[in-house]
C-alpha cells in the first residue's frame, strides 16, 4: 500500500514538473509550481519527512508562487510609447 502511495506521489512529481518546464506563461508556470510544491510535500511525507514536507509546503507551494506571481504583476509589459517623430 504504501509502496503504490510513493508510486503516484512521484508520478504526479514527474508530471507538474514537466508541465512547468513545458509552460509558456509564467502566470500558469507559478501556478504548475504550486501544485509541484504540493506533490513534493506529499512524497516528502510519505517518505516519513513530515518537517521537510511541512516546509515544503509553506515555501515549495504557497510562497514562492505567490512572489513569482507579485514579480510577474510588477514587470508587466505595458505597450511601448511613440516619442514626438511617431519613432519608437
């Protein structure tokens, strides 16, 4: 049984970590981020870590996303600005 538990948990692993690397759009790849940081804190509980796990948890899946997703806020492109001569 808990062999099969650590089985899905690594699939799932597997599975966000190359829908982050295959994303585009850094909005879904914070997104992909947090579900991977939620499959790792699974796997690290399973695997009897539940203080790494409880970590992963707080940083892997609620922090890190949430300053990626900030920065992408903050550096939005705006649309560029014609100067005085309609030049770029």
């Amino acid at each position: 049984m808990a062999e099969a538990v650590v089985v899905v948990a690594l699939l799932l692993v597997a599975g966000a970590a190359t829908a982050a690397v295959v994303n585009r759009d850094p909005v879904r790849q914070a997104l992909v981020l947090s579900v991977l940081g939620t499959a790792l804190a699974v796997l690290f509980t399973v695997d009897q870590a539940p203080d790494v796990g409880l970590s992963q948890l707080a940083v892997g899946s609620a922090l890190t996303p949430l300053l990626i997703m900030l920065a992408v806020r903050k550096v939005k492109r705006r649309p560029a600005e014609t100067g005085e001569d309609g030049e770029e």
